[in-house]
C-alpha cells in the first residue's frame, strides 16, 4: 500500500525544488494516479493553484496528471480552469490530460464544458469551447456559430471558430467561416482560413484567394497553406501570385499547396524554381514536385535530375515530398533505394525515417544496413525503426 499523503508530498517538493530527475518520481506519480485515494483531492487543489500562482507549468501538470487519475471525469472543471490560465507553456501535457477526460465520458465530459462556454469571463469560455470541439453534439453547433460571430473577445471567436464541426456539412456554417474572413481581428481570421481549408470544398476557394492580399504576412501564409489544403486546381493562379509574396514563409507555402494541387500550371511554376541558382528554392521545389509526381509526366525525369543535385537538402527534399503523396510505393522505389547510400547524412536519415512507408520490401536491408552507419542520427533512427517492424510482426 502506497502512502498517498506522503507521496504526494514528496512530488510537491520535487515540483519545487527541482532537485531529482523526473524518473526518481514517476513511479510515485503513477501510484499516487493509481490509488484511488479520493481524502487527497483539496491537498491536490491547493498545490495546483500554488503552482498555478508562482507559474510553475511543471508542477501544474504533475498535480493535473494525478487529480486526472484520482478523481477521473470529475476533475475536468478544475483542468479547464488550469488550461484558462497563461503560464507561457505550449500546455501539451495538460491539454492531452484533459482530451483523455473528455473521450472517457462524452456526455458527463459536455454538461461540464457547456457550463464554462458559456460562463461570464473570456478565458473560461476560451477553455470550454476548445472543450467542447472534443464532445460537440448537433445541438451545439449553433452556439459555436453565433459565438464565432458575436463574441466581444476575438480569441473567443478564433476558438469558437475552431471547435465548429464539418463546415462544409451546413451552409450557414460555410457563412460564417466566409464572414469571419474580414474579421478585424488576423488570429481570427486565420482560424476561419484554416477551417475552411479542410472542407474540402471548391467554393472555398475564392473566398480564400481574396485575402491573398491580406496585409498580415501570416494570414497570407495560411491563405497559401490552406488552398493547398483544398487541393483544387482553381486555387493555383492565387499560388501562383503568393509564390512570389514579398515574405518567405508565405512564399514556402505557396510552393508547398501548389505540390499539393499538382497540375500543368502549378508543375511549369515547380520546374522553374528547381533551376534556381537558390539552393533553399530547389530544395522547395524537389519536395513540391514529388508530392505531385502523378500529376504531370515530367516530374519523374526532373526528380531523377534533382537526385544528383550538389545540395544535400534537396536530395533530402526528395524523400520529404514522396512520403506525402498517395503515389504508388513501388513506381518510385529505385528512386528511394538509389539514396538510400547517399554520402549525406541528412539524406540517409530521411531514408530511415521513410522507408517504411516508401519501401516496405526493403526497408529491412536498408535499416540493418545503417544499424553500422557512420552517422549516430542515421543509426539512431534505424534502431527505432527496426524496433517498430518488429513490434508490428509480433502483433
């Protein structure tokens, strides 16, 4: 029998002196998450606003992780309020406690998260509408859109936005995400982009390409991102304009989304920046094309050409590009297997990580191959490769 009042103190300290390594206490924390110990609950509030107070992220996820095991469904009020509050983390270990709750008990999980989206303060509706994406029902759906549309608080609106589920399933769904494209706010309407961008939807398109204009760069760059994302080939003319947007991340974008759409127009683009003198824009190149390498009859012979490049990174890009397409593995194997000696490490580390993904048939030789390679990076990722292969054979 664990001690769970000891215990638990025992991870307050560690939380707060920081003196022992997480592997000295995680076998504590999974007994504490274990014990079922219910009498520990306000010990385990009170060190959860301590640390919330003193913006200590690591001891607020310690503390969340248990409450999550103790109290189950019913700690979710108190992860929310956590997650509202900005402690300057990415907050990934509380965010995935939370999504664990919320899949554990959908319908207790939204009673929960309804109370708080439709509380008094911004960050506590912030907190119960991304919630709320995780256990939606249909009648919800209304309170995203007129949320999206009203609210006073643009962050509000950017989540309310990103919780709306299947846009292209409703017109007035579509509507509001169009409309919240000339919102005033950019995060706002970088989250409309975004979602509109995995509808799938060719009407989508114009509505996007209008904000190619956009005065924000990082607007632009989802502009670019998500017409990619639509993969139709009317957005290309608008790809066409942003590739040669005056910043560098919508520019990458733009080359990446027209890899994605593919077609005549968006390969002729492709095959003039892969003569660029710019090795950075070949390597963009080499990566879009061989995304679109079914889409156009003279990629395979420029991507042969590019496996020669000087510019390890492009040969690397090669690799990148062809694990993102749904090409057939088989047509491009020599291609793959051809690098796979390449003399840069770079390169033979993307092999590694693809092989078994672009050359199932071979992937055994290739990693037993670079379990002796010269490269820690290359034997490292061989080693973890090799292992799930042979995780999937025992299942």
């Amino acid at each position: 029998m664990i001690d769970s009042a000891a215990a638990l103190e025992a991870v307050i300290r560690h939380a707060t002196e920081l003196e022992d390594d997480y592997d000295d206490i995680a076998p504590v924390l999974a007994g504490l998450a274990a014990c079922g110990d219910t009498t520990l609950v306000p010990r385990l509030h009170e060190a959860l606003d301590r640390f919330l107070d003193e913006q200590n992220f690591y001891g607020r996820d310690l503390i969340a992780g248990i409450l999550a095991g103790v109290q189950g469904v019913a700690a979710l009020p108190v992860l929310l309020r956590a997650s509202a509050r900005d402690l300057g983390d990415d907050q990934d270990s509380l965010t995935g406690e939370i999504i664990d709750l919320l899949h554990t008990n959908k319908a207790a999980a939204r009673r929960t998260v309804l109370g708080l989206a439709t509380g008094g303060t911004p960050e506590l509706r912030r907190a119960g509408l991304w919630a709320l994406g995780f256990v939606v029902e249909a009648q919800d759906v209304e309170l995203l859109l007129a949320t999206a549309a009203t609210d006073a608080d643009p962050r509000v609106r950017s989540v309310a936005i990103g919780s709306i589920p299947n846009p292209a399933g409703g017109d007035r769904a579509f509507q509001v995400l169009v409309t919240a494209l000339r919102d005033r706010d950019d995060q706002v309407r970088i989250s409309a982009i975004s979602r509109l961008g995995y509808t799938g939807l060719a009407d989508a398109v114009a509505s996007l390409a209008a904000l190619a204009a956009d005065p924000v760069p990082r607007v632009r760059s989802m502009v670019a991102y998500a017409l990619g994302q639509l993969r139709k080939v009317e957005a290309t003319p608008a790809l066409l304009r942003l590739r040669h947007d005056p910043d560098r991340h919508v520019r990458e974008n733009a080359h990446e989304a027209l890899g994605s759409i593919g077609g005549a127009a968006a390969v002729d683009a492709l095959l003039l920046i892969a003569a660029d003198k710019d090795p950075l824009l070949r390597a963009q190149a080499a990566r879009a094309l061989a995304r679109a390498v079914d889409s156009d009859p003279r990629i395979p012979a420029q991507l042969t050409t590019l496996m020669q490049d000087d510019e390890p990174a492009v040969r690397a890009a090669i690799i990148s590009g062809l694990t993102g397409t749904d090409s057939a593995r088989s047509r491009w194997a020599p291609l793959v297997v051809g690098l796979a000696n390449d003399p840069a490490p770079v390169v033979r580390q993307r092999v590694a990580a693809a092989a078994r993904r672009l050359v199932p048939d071979a992937t055994p030789d290739i990693l037993h191959q670079y379990i002796s390679d010269a490269d820690p990076t290359v034997r490292r990722i061989a080693g973890m490769e090799l292992a799930r292969l042979t995780d999937t054979a025992a299942r």
